[in-house]
C-alpha cells in the first residue's frame, strides 16, 4: 500500500442558526476530544472564554475557610444580596456579612458571630437564608439567627430558638375593683444553705403573695452540684409580693432566701397571660356563657416575624350562679417576656431590649361545664392580638376584656402545630430550606431535645437522639426555629445519615455517603423514602439543584436525579472525575450560573494556579474545561448585575497572602472592552527581561509588578516551552536573566483533537487507517481576532500560538511547533500591526522540526496562552502522509 499525502482539517464553523430543523451546535467528539478556555456558549467557532470579573473584595486577617452567598429582604422594596465569609485565626472561627443593595457597592459588618476557643476551628458549618433572617448553624454547637435591623444595613444576632416559653394562669376575681398591678415579684433567690447528700435536685416551693386581689406565687427549681443545692432558678417572678416570701424545699436541709424585685411593676421572664372572669360590670362588653374556656399564649416580634413557642393551655370556668348559666364578661392581661438590668425590668429576650411586642392570645370555644363544645374538639383558635402599650412596658396597664363571641371565634384562625418544641434548634452542620421548613442533619450533642419542668426542674422523658438525626421544624406555620421533639428521622445505620441536601421541585432530595433520600411533605407529615443503595454523594458540596434535577458527583461518577428520584448517568464524564480528579471527588464544589446556563465542577485551588474545572453547557451541549485556576472556592448565589438579580456562580481566589480575597462571576456580559481575556479582570501585563533586543539596557529594578486580581494566578514564557509559572513567584534573578516575554494571568485556550487518520481506503476497513503510521509536518491555525488591548502592540508582547502534538493516550507532547513565515523564520505574532490575522500565503505555519513526527495514534493541539486578545478558532489543520503499512519508522 502506498504513502499518501494528506492534509488533516478540523472545521469548527459549525451551525449558527437556532432552527428547530437544525442539531444545535455541539461539538461532536471527532472534531474536539478536549476544550480548555473555550465559552461554550459561541456557536459555530471555538472563542475564548469571557473570563472572570472582580465583582467585591473580602478583608480581614487569618484564613477564609469557607464561603456562603446569601440574600436577605428587609423590605416590600429592598433586598441585599451578599455573602458570609468564615475565617479562622489565632484559634477562633469569625463570621463576616457583606452586603450589597446594587451589586456594585459592598457594606462589610465585622464578626457578626465568633466561636471562640477551646476547639473553635475546624468546625462544620452552614447557612441558611429566610427572608430577612441568615442562619449559622454549627455542628456541635448552637445555632444563630442573624437579621436585618436596619436599612443600611444593620445587623442584629441572637440564640436561634423560640428559647422561651409563656405560662397561662387564670384566676377568679372575687372582687369588683379592676386588677391593679402588683407591687412586685421575685429577681433571684439565695442559697444561704445548701444541704448536702442530695441525689437528685429538691422542689423549690415559694409562699404565695397575701395581699389582696391575689397576685401570683414566684416559681423556680433547684440546681444540685456535688449533693450540694447551688443556686435556684426562677422561672417565674409571680407579683403581689409585699413581703419577701419564705422558700422551702421539698427534702434535705438547704435554705434560701427570696430577692424581692425592687421596681414596682411585676414581670415575666418568659411571658405569662392571666385571664379571670370580669366582675366590673357588663356594660359595653362581650359576655361568655358558663362553662369552661382553653386560653395560651404566643409572642411575637413584629419586627422579624419571630414566634416564642405557645404556651400550655390553660383552662377558665366562667362559673354558674347554683345551677343557673350566667353571661360575664372575661378579662386578661399580658406580662411580656423582660429581662431585669440597671434596677428596672427591660421589655426583651436575654439582654437584647424590644424583643416580642405583640401578644397572640389564643382560645377555645366553650367546652361546657362538663366537657365537650357545640362547635367541635376545641381547636385553639386565634381570638385577638394585644400590643405592647409602649416600648418600655413589660405589662399590659389594666385588664382587656375578650370581644370575639363564640360564633365569630370559630371562623377565625387556629393553632394546628405543636405546643411543645425544643428551647434551641438541633446543632446540626447541615441545613436546607423546604419551603418554611427547616431541615437540620449533622446533629452533635443534645443540649435542645428537652424542657425543664418549671415547677420541678425535672426534666420529662423524650424520645432518646439518635445517631444520624435528621431534624426539622414545624410544617404548620412559618416558625423554621421551633423543631418538635418528635420531628426528627433515624437511619437504619448511622453511617447513612444524611451529609447533604439540596431542594428540587416541590420535594428535597438528600444524600448520605452511600445512598439517597426523597423527603416530602403531605400536608403537615413529612415522608422520608431510602432509594439508589450505592449511590451516595462525595462531598457536602458535589452536588446542585437545577430546575427539576439535582446533579451530583457519586463515587460512580455524575449523576443526574430528577425531583421524583429517576436516576440518569452523565457519562462524559467518567474518565476525569474517577480517575484525573479521583483523589479530589470529596472536595469538589458544584455551581449552577443562570447567565450562562453553565454547570461547573471546581478542582479547588491548593497551591497558586492549580486549579481545575469542568463547564457543562446547557444551551449547547458543550463540555469545556478551564486550567490555572487560583480559585479555593465556589458556590451558586444572588447577584445583581445590569440591574437584575440573577443566580451566578460565585469564585473566591486570594488577593494577597494577609488575608484579602476577591470574589468574582464569569463576565458572560464580556464587560472588560480591551481585557477580554485576561483570567481575573487585570490589565494584561507582558513584560520582558533581560537584555532588550540587544540594545543592553535592562529593566530596572529587575523584576515585574502585578495587580491584586493577578496574585496565584499563572504566567508563560512565550519564548519558552510552556512552562507554567506562579505570578507572584517569579522573583528570582534566575527567572529574569533570559530574554523573556511573558503573559500574565491569561485565560490559557486549548483545543486538542481526536486521532488523526480515520481515512478510507479501498478495499479496508475504516478502522484499518489507525494502524498505519503517519507522518505530520505542519500545522495552521485560522483565527478570527474578536478584540484586543491596543497596548501590545508597544509592550514587547508576542501574542503567538503553540502546536502541541500527543500520542495515544500520554498527556505530554512529544512535539510543540511554533508559527515559522514562510521563509522557516520563527514569528513572534500571528497578526500584523493592525492585528489582522494574517491570511492565504501570508498565514504562518507551525512546523513539527525538520522531518516532522511519526506516530500511529497523534492528537493535534492549539495552544493560546496570551492575555489581552480575545479570538475565535475557526478552523485548524495538519499537513503530512500516511505510511505504507509495510514500512517500519522508529
């Protein structure tokens, strides 16, 4: 069989058109094996990649170890969209907001939550946003909820949690004079004795106030350490007390004595409503017929949409005149949670003033004397809502009588959730959004699970925790703070808890390290289904939603999974994420850009420009690949950009070694005019060193300068082989003392080919050809230049193309040619002064040595390594002949 001269043509200018009668224009594998910096959203060309834009700095000392983007509405009008930023220094973990209202403008609110050591690094964590409210969750440790106080922004932070929980008490006024104020209650009270051999801590009993009308009995519960009473807990500071009140205790010798409230208005730390029958008169007012009425309640701030837990329900007797039913009228008065500080009781939670203003009192509708309604099961319904008389107040003045008769209450909303929820959110390091739900994984201690008695101190039984809980709280209202101590799920073992979640549809998936979950909701149930056994999740990260799929990276690969838990694999892939990136599949991060329609698969950076990434173009079916990435982190969220807020991916890459880091999104708007192609957004930088066309002046001082945006990114040598270098290690004499153009921070392109010389031939097989021996001496590019920076053409800069060529399946060229004129003169630009690409006779050729390269498996490469030029790849060839299969080359 005879030699054959051939050239070998690869032609990317493929369909443009968006005709449904047309394929949309993908790039098959025959014309493309690999795509390195390509935007896979230009059709009918290969184009570089719009690259990245600096979009917000992130200051601070110590290391960012992770990165969060949120948004939070404070407003019918105004919303931030922004990130939290966790870093680690001198032993604690800090939590940084950063919020913008444009996307231009960045406003940074320092250390909104510390943990501090011992043991403060290291932590798992997540956030979580709803409306105006971010949640820190934390392994192991509380939970936070931070919100918007204040357009500007302003931020405030308190215990995650309803925390408290209100007492009803109803009283029978045997008295006509309304119900006054008592003259005060209970702050604390002093051990003076502690006793000694007690087991288990004794009752606290207080005496009961004796004036009259009536005010309320102080109570609390004893804290034992060592058999020894230590300290008492008031849980209630009652209110009448003119005199202090003895305490007794329900066994052994200890003593104390009570701590009478100094001011003269009674308060509740945790919120109490008292109702009684209203003895002052009819007139003007609402009357209830005899029998008995169920009341609780709820507080609520008015500023963030807060719920305490609801109180238990207590129960009045409208009572009987002997056996004749009597109408009278029904009072009640609010005592708001407060907290006591500087001699006085403060309206609030803990020591943060004008926490819950509103209280949302609840009722039954008359349940007869002897049980039972003519309105059904007495369900709570929402009867009125009763707002603090002044910021200050802690106690509603004089009683406020009931207006909404039986007939109008049972229209009026109910109270379908639990009464009973943990103080506390489960600390869990995994959290997820499913509507107003809140689902929490992870779980480590149980410091939530139960309530004290208040009576008691003792605590009730609960359903004991189990090992790999997954948590969530109520699905019957918006409170994503209050978890019953029942919602909760096990897994049958504990190592297929569940790592990860993602929302999908009207339904979650989550992910354990071997298996997946469909959780639903049906009404106020939750359903948890276990499907795909062995198809578990890599890491907290691998894995984003997507319409109505969640893709995610598998110990099997990439995975597809739609919202009803049909399972696709997504083959392309398989190679790079099980054996190129195996070693990495736990710490690969996933983003969805919206802009774009463009998935990514981030290899974070671990040293300057070594990252990694994947792009799954969904408009056009392309996969790419991007390399000298210097990004440690990525995440999807909210940005605005040309006035609309839309999802983007978001990077983080160090901008110097102190601690200051930029974020940046794909600039898919091609914003940066004369930059388009430099990776990060810096002005594009070729500096040559030494001896300076042989005119022996030198630069001085002998070295290069670079922008914050260029720091860890990569620099070539055009005059070299290649050779990556990191941008700010090139420091050294050594690296200075050749004559060197280099390109800083480009956006590296790389088009590499499949195997040359799938040639018919007669009487063969098509895959005959592969066999035979080729001989390939020369290579071209057809290049379309699309813009570029009107400052090379004075900078020394060489903005030339490199030929690599491969064999089988190696990853190192066993040639790289670079462009000769047609005179076998190597050329330094493949443009001319007006960087037009040059055509016809005039377009260089890149020769593979003197004799060419012979091999049976050869895969051509282009090679585009420069900044400041944005082109588009139309068409690339190769010249040479196939052998005659008899003949043997080495």
């Amino acid at each position: 069989m005879a030699d054959n001269d051939t050239q070998w043509t690869w032609n990317f200018t493929g369909p443009t058109t968006m005709s449904k009668a047309q394929s949309r224009p993908s790039t098959p594998r025959e014309i493309a094996w690999e795509l390195t910096g390509i935007d896979g959203n230009t059709p009918g060309c290969l184009r570089t990649h719009p690259a990245f834009k600096n979009i917000a700095t992130i200051t601070g000392s110590g290391t960012l170890v992770n990165f969060f983007p949120i948004t939070l509405i404070f407003n019918a009008s105004t919303y931030y969209v922004g990130y939290v930023v966790v870093r680690e220094q001198s032993n604690n973990t800090y939590f940084d907001f950063y919020l913008s209202s444009d996307g231009t403008s960045v406003s940074k609110i320092d250390s909104v939550h510390t943990v501090t050591s011992p043991n403060a690094t290291g932590l798992e964590v997540d956030v979580q946003c709803s409306g105006r409210y971010a949640y820190i969750f934390i392994r192991g440790r509380p939970a936070q909820v931070v919100y918007v106080a204040t357009s500007g922004p302003t931020l405030t932070k308190l215990p995650a949690g309803p925390g408290l929980v209100p007492t009803v008490e109803t009283q029978l006024d045997t008295g006509t004079a309304a119900v006054v104020a008592a003259p005060c209650g209970v702050v604390s009270a002093t051990v003076t004795g502690g006793g000694s051999g007690y087991t288990s801590a004794p009752t606290v009993t207080f005496a009961a106030p004796t004036n009259v009308p009536p005010g309320r009995t102080a109570r609390g519960y004893a804290v034992i350490s060592a058999g020894v009473v230590t300290s008492i807990v008031i849980t209630d500071q009652g209110s009448g007390y003119t005199a202090v009140p003895g305490i007794t205790f329900g066994s052994g010798a200890a003593s104390a004595t009570a701590v009478l409230n100094p001011g003269v208005a009674t308060a509740s730390t945790t919120g109490r409503l008292a109702v009684m029958v209203d003895k002052r008169g009819n007139t003007g007012k609402t009357l209830y017929k005899s029998g008995n009425y169920g009341f609780a309640v709820q507080f609520l701030d008015s500023t963030t949409g807060r719920k305490s837990q609801i109180s238990e329900i207590g129960y009045l007797e409208v009572p009987r005149n002997g056996s004749v039913d009597q109408n009278l009228p029904i009072m009640l008065r609010v005592w708001f949670p407060s907290y006591y500080s500087g001699g006085a009781w403060v309206r609030g939670v803990g020591t943060t003033p004008g926490v819950y203003d509103k209280a949302l009192i609840y009722r039954t509708v008359n349940q007869g004397i002897a049980g039972g309604s003519l309105y059904g099961n007495s369900p709570l319904h929402l009867d009125s809502i009763i707002t603090a008389p002044a910021s200050t107040a802690t106690v509603t003045p004089d009683g406020v009588n009931l207006r909404v008769a039986d007939t109008q209450l049972v229209y009026q909303d109910t109270f379908a959730g639990r009464t009973r929820s943990d103080d506390v959110p489960p600390q869990g390091g995994v959290a997820q959004f499913l509507g107003s739900t809140l689902f929490v994984s992870r779980v480590l201690g149980n410091t939530a699970t139960t309530l004290t008695d208040s009576v008691t101190g003792v605590t009730p039984p609960n359903p004991p925790p189990g090992v790999g809980d997954l948590r969530w709280s109520t699905t019957l209202d918006t409170q994503p703070e209050n978890f019953s101590q029942f919602s909760r799920w096990v897994p049958q073992t504990p190592g297929n808890e569940v790592v990860a979640m993602r929302r999908v549809g009207m339904s979650m998936l989550g992910f354990s390290t071997d298996r997946m979950y469909r959780i639903s909701r049906a009404d106020s149930f939750i359903k948890v289904e276990e499907m795909h056994l062995g198809y578990g999740v890599a890491g907290k990260d691998t894995l984003e939603a997507i319409g109505t799929m969640t893709y995610l990276v598998s110990g099997a690969g990439l995975k597809a999974i739609s919202a009803d838990g049909q399972l696709e694999d997504v083959t392309s892939l398989d190679t790079l994420l099980n054996v190129d990136w195996a070693p990495y599949k736990a710490n690969l991060k996933m983003a969805f850009d919206a802009t774009g329609q463009c998935l990514t698969i981030l290899k974070p950076s671990v040293n300057g420009p070594d990252g990694e990434a994947v792009c799954m173009w969904f408009g056009t079916n392309r996969i790419t690949m991007l390399k000298d990435l210097p990004f440690k982190h990525m995440r999807s969220g909210n940005w605005i950009v040309g006035g609309k807020n839309v999802r983007r991916s978001l990077f983080v890459k160090r901008h110097n070694a102190s601690g200051t880091y930029g974020v940046y999104i794909v600039d898919h708007e091609r914003s940066w005019g004369v930059y388009p192609s430099n990776l990060c957004g810096g002005t594009p930088v070729n500096v040559r060193f030494g001896d300076e066309g042989g005119s022996g002046t030198y630069p001085s001082p002998n070295t290069f300068t670079y922008s914050e945006q260029e720091f860890d990114c990569a620099a070539y040598s055009l005059n070299g082989d290649l050779t990556r270098y990191v941008v700010n290690e090139i420091v050294s004499e050594a690296d200075n003392t050749q004559n060197k153009s280099w390109a800083i921070a480009p956006m590296f392109v790389q088009w590499t080919g499949g195997n040359v010389g799938f040639q018919m031939q007669p009487d063969q097989p098509e895959f005959k050809d592969f066999f035979r021996q080729k001989q390939v001496t020369n290579a071209a590019a057809y290049v379309e230049v699309i813009a570029t920076n009107e400052d090379l053409s004075s900078s020394g800069v060489t903005p030339s193309w490199f030929a690599p060529i491969y064999e089988g399946t190696s990853d190192t060229p066993i040639f790289i040619a670079t462009p000769v004129d047609k005179n076998g003169v190597q050329v330094d630009t493949v443009f001319d002064e007006s960087f037009e690409v040059r055509l016809g006779n005039e377009m260089p050729r890149a020769p593979f040595g003197q004799h060419g390269v012979m091999g049976a498996s050869l895969s051509p490469s282009f090679v585009f390594p420069v900044c400041g030029v944005d082109i588009k790849l139309l068409a690339f060839s190769l010249t040479g002949r196939i052998l005659d299969t008899q003949r043997r080359r080495v």
